[in-house]
C-alpha cells in the first residue's frame, strides 16, 4: 500500500526484516493544582479545561459517544485539529495527551509541546493563569501518586516479539533513564500493608477496577536523588493489570489496532521529558532498538538478572556508575551496556538522516555522560534539575530533606513557558532544542503530513465545519461522519490525502 512516497511492507519476509520507518506516539498524564478553592477542585479545573477546548477554543470534535463507560464516557474528550487525542482519564481524573501519530521525531516533539500549549491557552482563556498550574512531573512525592508517560511503538510480527524477545529490550529500558530519566528529590519505599475502606472505595471506585493488589507508598529519605522519578513504583517487566502493578511494559493485544503483521508496542515506564534534545533522543534510541530485536541482532549475554531491580538500582546509584548485573554473573556499567546496542545500531548508519542522527547523537551523549555527567545538562533533564536543585540548596543552607526542594523539583515541569523552571533554562539558551517555537505553533493545528492523522484531522476540521453536528465517531483506525458509513483507516502509514474530498458534507 502507498501512502505518499512511503511504502508499506506487505510481505512476511520484509516483516522479520523489521521496520525501517516505525510510526510512534506518546501518551502524557498531567497534574493539576489549583490554589484558590473557589474555582473548583481540580477535578472540576481539569473539566473546565477540557470543555474550554472543544467548545469555546475549537481545537477538535468532542466525543459524542462513549470510548469506554467507565474510564472513558462520552464527552470525555475527543480527537483534535492537529491530529492528536485529549482527554480526562477516570482513573485518578487527570489530563491527558496522546499524540498524533507520528514518522519523524520532530513532529513528534512539536506535536507533544503544541498539546501543552493548548492547555496553557486554555487555562489563560478560563483566566485562570494566577491560579491553575499543570505539570508533566511523573511523581506526587507527599501523596505517592504517579503519572504516566507512556510511548507507543509500532512492531513487526507481534507474537513473537511479546512472547519471546521482550528481555532483550529489557536491559535497554533499565539503562537509558541515564540519558532520559528526568531526576526526582528523594525516593519512595512500596509496602503491602495498605487496604483501602469500604469509604475510599465507594468514592474513588474506578480507581479501583480491575486491581489485582494494593499498596501503599512511604517516602524514602535514605536517597537525596535519584535520575528515574518512576523507577521506585515499578514491580514488573510486563503485566496486562497495571494499577497498583506497575510494570515496564503493558502487552497489547489488540485485534482492531494490528495492521498486515504489525502491533502496537505499550511501554509504561517512561517519564515526560522537559528537553526536547532528551525527549527524541529517548524514542529515537528505543526505535532503533526494536529494530534490532526484530532482526534477531541483540546478543544474547546482554540479557540482565533481574531487570526491575536494575532499574532501581541505576535510578538511585549516587556513584553515576550505574553498574547491573547480567544473567550470566557478569557485571557491566550501563554506558557499556548502551554502546553494545550501539555498536549493534551502526550497521543501521546511512538509511536516513533521522537514523543517522540518532546514532551519532547516541554516541556523543554516551561519550559525555562516561567523560562528565554532570556536563551533559543542556541536553539531559535529570542533570539540569539536580544542577538547579544544588544551585538552590546551597544558596538557601538547606538539607536534602527539606520540602522545599520537592517544590523547585515539581516546577521544573509546569508546563507554563512564562512560569516553568525549565522554561527560564531553555529562554536562556541553556538547552538544546529540537524544534523552535514557531514548529509548536504549527503543531497546535496542522497533523503531520506523513501518518494517517493527517487524513484523520481533515475529518475532524469537516465535522467542526458543521453548525450542529448530531453523529459522528472518530477513532484512531477509522471514522464515521454518519449513522451508515464508516471509514477504514486502517493503516498508520497512509496520510489518506483524499479522504475527505470523498465523503460528504
């Protein structure tokens, strides 16, 4: 099938030969604080900001109908204008982002930072700015709560890769927070002693569905920092029940998402990267790397003893030597271990300038982060923020323990360029960017051209154009504009330039 200039493989054969152009997306969970209690709880905000949105901004077309009854009913949100999906999640009743799909890491980034800045619009069109902030933190470090940032790959021949070749990514996903974690004050201990009350439940009870077990959270002052803000809530490599059972990744087996061999990839652990150079560098690599795990190119004595167990232990070394042990007894420092799929990578080297970037990009952050890791923070966000956060500790005669360190920590990541720590960096030239403002700007609109958002965002302009629109469905493989027609959108790769010259008004 042709869609534009990019070919899609369509026999068995290119398929184990793994994906050489592989669509991604990123899903961001945000919280929300509101300091005058007049304006509602912040579940009530996060509805205002929601509505604000669809209604009063016309970003996109909310949904009519119900995606789920329980997590997702109607009206909880919809597809917008620049191809993404926005909506409230039941579960914990938060924000969330999910963008387009996308080919290229650029549109990637400015489509993930057009919709924070839609957020942003639509807090300042409530007239909200003074009171309402939005973080894309991935920890409540008094509460224990997190939020999610999880990425989405598509792979190739999906039994095989979900029932034999996850723990050869594995060791992959345990190391690269050195280059991708986002840094957190103080850690986290999980203990089994926690049962919520007939009185918790009965108020919060979607938080509660499909649990297997439950636990409780107790602040850990024996760590100052660590790189990974999520790496202490992680119980599992892989679970289907992710509720109070955090795993890195969450197997998706779903028929009407699988195209000609293809599957989506879930990953749960994840964090939201502030810097956009960290942010492409991170889906960029896991990218590559699927690669090689299609192609059977991983070595097998790179397999870890205990991949969960790693990653705490590299999230929370104060050495930065990030030593894990293999399977075999053996043990590797995990810059060691990237530059084994590195090296693995290069015989990638030369299939595009994206691939060629990563690679070289890969490389040199590598090389900076064994040389001096504490460098590398123009384009690392767990070395700009312990760098910010020494700045202020130091400056104020303050000890690890104090809260105020969790407070510069959390607004690292308001998401507010006038208000965001990050933001004062970025204004001041301090990090590398990916894209420039006027990309963000774009993205807020316009899909990428590439991926059949752009045929979906069309539809979406179409229903908009509509005075009262009384029917429609939209979803990620297909539309409907009416009660007797449905458009299959099946495959990720197509743009489906013409779809909506087809159909009718």
């Amino acid at each position: 099938m042709n869609g534009g200039n990019l070919v899609y493989p369509m026999d068995k054969a290119m398929l184990n030969a793994g994906l050489k152009q592989r669509i991604v997306g990123v899903e961001t969970e945000f919280g929300c604080l509101v300091e005058d209690e007049y304006l509602g709880s912040p579940d009530e905000v996060v509805n205002l900001i929601k509505d604000t949105v669809f209604f009063d901004l016309k970003l996109g077309a909310i949904d009519l109908h119900a995606r789920d009854d329980v997590f997702e009913p109607a009206q909880s949100g919809g597809f917008l204008l620049n191809g993404s999906r926005f909506y409230i999640d039941a579960v914990g009743s938060h924000l969330e982002y999910a963008t387009a799909e996308c080919l290229d890491l650029k549109d990637l980034v400015a489509n993930d930072r057009a919709g924070q800045r839609q957020i942003v619009r639509a807090i300042k069109e409530l007239g909200f700015a003074e009171e309402v902030n939005v973080y894309n933190n991935s920890i409540d470090h008094f509460g224990g709560h997190t939020f999610g940032c999880h990425e989405n790959y598509l792979i190739t021949d999906a039994d095989r890769f979900l029932n034999e070749r996850l723990p050869y990514l594995y060791p992959f996903l345990s190391t690269r927070q050195i280059f991708a974690g986002v840094g957190r004050v103080g850690g986290h201990i999980l203990t089994g002693d926690f049962r919520p009350n007939y009185q918790e439940i009965s108020e919060n009870p979607i938080d509660y569905i499909w649990v297997s077990h439950v636990y409780g959270v107790i602040t850990d002052a024996s760590v100052p920092f660590q790189l990974s803000q999520r790496a202490d809530h992680i119980l599992k490599t892989i679970a289907s029940r992710v509720r109070f059972n955090r795993a890195m990744i969450n197997p998706k087996w779903e028929h009407f998402y699988t195209h000609d061999g293809t599957t989506r990839l879930h990953l749960l652990f994840g964090e939201s990267n502030q810097n956009e150079f960290a942010y492409a560098l991170k889906v960029g690599t896991t990218s590559l790397v699927l690669r090689l795990i299609e192609e059977d190119l991983v070595p097998p004595d790179l397999l870890l003893d205990h991949p969960v167990l790693a990653l705490r232990e590299v999230s929370r070394d104060q050495s930065l030597q990030w030593i894990v042990k293999l399977a075999n007894g053996s043990t590797i420092k995990s810059v060691d271990l990237q530059r084994i799929y590195l090296e693995q990578a290069q015989k990638l080297k030369g299939e595009s300038n994206q691939t060629d970037w990563i690679l070289s990009t890969w490389e040199s952050t590598l090389d900076g982060l064994e040389r001096d890791p504490m460098s590398m923070g123009d384009r690392i966000d767990w070395v700009a923020k312990r760098l910010m956060i020494e700045e202020y500790r130091t400056m104020n005669g303050l000890d690890w323990g104090d809260d105020a360190l969790h407070s510069v920590d959390l607004e690292y990541h308001n998401i507010d360029p006038d208000k965001g720590l990050f933001y004062g960096l970025q204004e001041m030239g301090k990090t590398k960017r990916m894209i420039t403002d006027a990309d963000i700007a774009i993205a807020q609109s316009d899909p990428p051209t590439n991926t059949r958002a752009f045929g979906r965002s069309k539809l979406v302009e179409k229903v908009l154009q509509r005075k009262k629109p009384r029917y429609y469905v939209f979803d990620w493989n297909g539309v409907a504009l009416d009660r007797y027609n449905y458009i299959e959108m099946e495959d990720p790769f197509n743009p489906y330039e013409d779809v909506a010259d087809q159909t009718e008004g």
